[in-house]
C-alpha cells in the first residue's frame, strides 16, 4: 500500500518531469489535488500539452515506458474523450497515477479542477450541462432486460441489469440536485431519506419474488427522478416501465 508521502514525491518527480520535457508545452495538477481536497485514498491526476509540432503517440509511449520501467506500473488502461488520452496506470503498490495527454491546442480546463504547474494553457471552455437523457435511455434498456432474466431463470444476469436500473436513478438524483453523475461521486452526498429509500432498491437474494421485488422499487424510484429530470420524458415512459415492473 502507497503512503501519503510516496504519492506526493511521485506526483512532483512526474510533473518535473513535464515541465523538463521539451515537447510538452503545459502541465496541470487536476483531480482532487488541484482543490486541496486530498485524503489518504486520494490518486494522481495529471494533465499535459503536447506542443503543436509534436505527435501525442511518441510523447504517450515514452512517459508509458517510464511508468513501468521507473515507477512500477503493473497495467494501464486508456479511456479517451475527444482528443485527449487518459493513460490510467495501476501500480504495484496499488497507487492510481491517471496521466492525460492531449495536442496543446486543446490543452484547457474541462472542469473546475485544473491548476497549471507549468508552462501555458488556453482559457477555458464553456462546459455543457450534463443531460438527463442518457442517464434515462441506460435506465430504461436496464429494465428492459429484467423480466425475461427473471421469466428464463438467469437471477444472476436479472441482478445485474436491476442494479443498472438503480445506478442510473441514483446517476439521476444526483443530476437533479446539481452532484457528480458519473462514478457514483456524488450519491454519498444524496440527501439522507432518499438514501434510505434506495436501500430498500438493494437485491437482497437471487430468488425470482426477491428480484421482482427491488425491480419494482427500483422502477418507482427511478419514474420519481426522471420527472424531476424530464417531465414530459418520464411521462411518455411511466406506463411502458410500470407495466415492466408488474
């Protein structure tokens, strides 16, 4: 297990690394650090510009190198979003090291956690308003899938595409009071009573009355979000979900 200090002398090594790096031309601090809200479980994330004239694949492939040859990477995984690269890293001493890579024409804060460590960045970009309309569409293919689970005896498929359905209400009670949507960030900070109404969501046994049981939960919770969300929406969907859930 990674200590505080090891992480933090990691972090500063990396983004000397970026500010010696020729071909870099902006390093960011983001994540949790870039607001002072570090905590002992707390990952490194980190953003660079590659200057114009360089391709980010060299960049990318030499910095991987270095993670695991210097830094004990044991696996990394990309996960891209428009023309940045996110290179998620996982070490073997179980430290997260999240390195993002992107042309420095793009090089801009896309959320409010981005603190430059060097060199320049572009002012930053409107960034759009998260939506409810895929957090409902993923709700709804969810429960679509739940009655014939049931019906065909796969209670351990019928949990999964359950739990889909309450993820995605609970992504969607968070939209609706202005939290994080995305990796359950802000359920934590759902207000209490209906926390304790998701509880009752939760699949208690593999049973098929079990199931049937937090699916209907599930589908009434999720119907009251989406009318928050999207009235006319959820108007159109009540009856086809509720029918589901019977």
């Amino acid at each position: 297990m990674f200590t505080v200090e090891e992480r933090e002398a990691l972090r500063a090594e990396l983004v000397a690394f970026g500010a010696a790096d020729s071909r870099i031309g902006g390093v960011a601090i983001t994540g949790s650090a870039a607001e002072d809200r570090l905590d002992r479980w707390s990952d490194i994330d980190l953003a660079f510009g590659v200057k114009s004239e360089v391709e980010v694949a060299p960049v990318l492939a030499d910095w991987t190198s270095r993670m695991y040859d210097q830094f004990g990477a044991l696996h990394h995984l990309d996960i891209t979003a428009g023309a940045w690269i996110y290179r998620v890293f996982f070490l073997a001493n179980t430290l997260q090291v999240d390195l993002a890579f992107v042309p420095q024409a793009e090089f801009r804060p896309l959320a409010p956690t981005f603190r430059l460590a060097s060199g320049t960045a572009n002012p930053a970009a409107e960034i759009p308003a998260a939506q409810p309309e895929g957090i409902i569409g993923f709700a709804w293919l969810y429960a679509l899938h739940v009655r014939g689970c049931v019906a065909r005896g796969k209670f351990w498929q019928a949990e999964y595409m359950i739990s889909g359905v309450r993820d995605n209400a609970l992504a969607l009670a968070c939209l609706n009071r202005g939290l994080a949507t995305v990796h359950g960030r802000g359920v934590d900070l759902l207000p209490a009573e209906l926390l304790l109404k998701f509880q009752d969501a939760l699949v208690r046994g593999l049973e098929a009355h079990e199931l049937s049981r937090a699916f209907r939960v599930n589908v009434r919770l999720l119907l009251d979000e989406m009318l928050l969300a999207d009235a006319a929406i959820a108007g159109r969907l009540r009856e086809a979900l509720l029918a589901l859930a019977d």
